[in-house]
C-alpha cells in the first residue's frame, strides 16, 4: 500500500505542473510552459507530416530526427533544458521537410 501513496504522491506535483503550463501563453515564461509550447509546436508539425508522408515513413523520420537532436544537445542532457531542446530541434527538422515539400509542389509559403 505503501508504494502506491508515493506514488501518487510523487505524480500529484507534475499533474499541476502540467494543467498550469497548458493554460499559459506561448512562447511562456517558464520552464513547463515553454515546454509546453514546444511540444505543440512539434505536435502540429508532425501532423502536418502525417498527411504527407506513410505512415512506416513518419514512423522512420521520427526516429531518425530523435537520434539527431539527442545527439546535438549531448552536452546539456544533464540540464531542465534537455528536453525542449530536443523538441525544438525536432520541431526544426520537421518544418524543414514540409517547407522541402512545399517547394517540390510549388506551393508558396504560408
């Protein structure tokens, strides 16, 4: 019984976090909020890819742009900011495919 109160214990504090970044504003003003914004950000691009690319190959590019931006950010693994490093990096990745698209089609910048 003991394990389950701290665990609940310990998932209490990151639930708040978590409904108190979502109601903020991006880009936020702290470190959950701009977390926050960046995983929509990366949300929103990478269903913008779903419509683009089959599903095996959104699968492989996922994989392939994680590998590359953990990679980048090595030297700040240990950091808060890791993570939104490694989102924002993905989210860059997954902007330059669409915009590569676009191009190929002849679409103009939205």
């Amino acid at each position: 019984m003991k394990p389950l109160v701290l665990m609940a214990m310990l998932l209490v504090p990151w639930c708040c976090i978590s409904a108190q970044a979502q109601t903020g504003v991006c880009p936020g003003n702290t470190t959950a909020e701009m977390r926050n914004c960046a995983e929509q950000a990366v949300n929103t691009s990478t269903t913008e890819l779903r419509r683009k690319l089959p599903s095996h190959g959104l699968g492989l590019w996922q994989r392939t742009t994680r590998s590359v931006c953990q990679h980048a950010y090595q030297s700040y693994k240990d950091g808060s900011i890791y993570p939104q490093l490694v989102v924002g990096c993905e989210n860059n990745l997954n902007r330059a495919l669409l915009e590569e698209f676009r191009s190929l089609a002849g679409e103009s910048e939205r």
